[in-house]
C-alpha cells in the first residue's frame, strides 16, 4: 500500500508528464502547420511560375504568327 506521500509524488509525477506531452504536442502541432503553409506557398509559386512561363509561350507563338 502506498503512502499518503507516495500518491502525491505519484500524482505530481503525473502532472509533469502531462505537461511536457502537452508541450510536445503543441510544438509537432506547430509544425505540421508550418509545413503546411510552406507547401502551399511552394505550390503557389510553381503555377505562378507555370501561369508566367505560358503566358511568355503565348505571346512568343503570336509574335511569330
């Protein structure tokens, strides 16, 4: 049987893994969100680059036309 002290260390234990698993959690949260909108702006990037080097074929072939 554990002592009224036991359980308190114990309980208190308990709190602080809690809370570094709460702070783990919130930074790969961070993270994830992070990457997220990195990979968006690469995305937005690349078809404004597309969109740009289209409009540039375009008006090469109507120049020569």
């Amino acid at each position: 049987m554990k002592t009224f002290q036991q359980f308190n260390e114990d309980i208190e234990q308990r709190r602080i893994d809690a809370g570094q698993r709460t702070l783990e959690l919130q930074t790969a949260a961070k993270e994830r969100a992070q990457a997220y909108r990195d990979a968006q702006i690469q995305k937005r990037d690349e078809k404004r680059e597309r969109d740009k080097l289209k409009q540039e074929i375009k008006t090469e072939l109507n120049t020569t036309a």
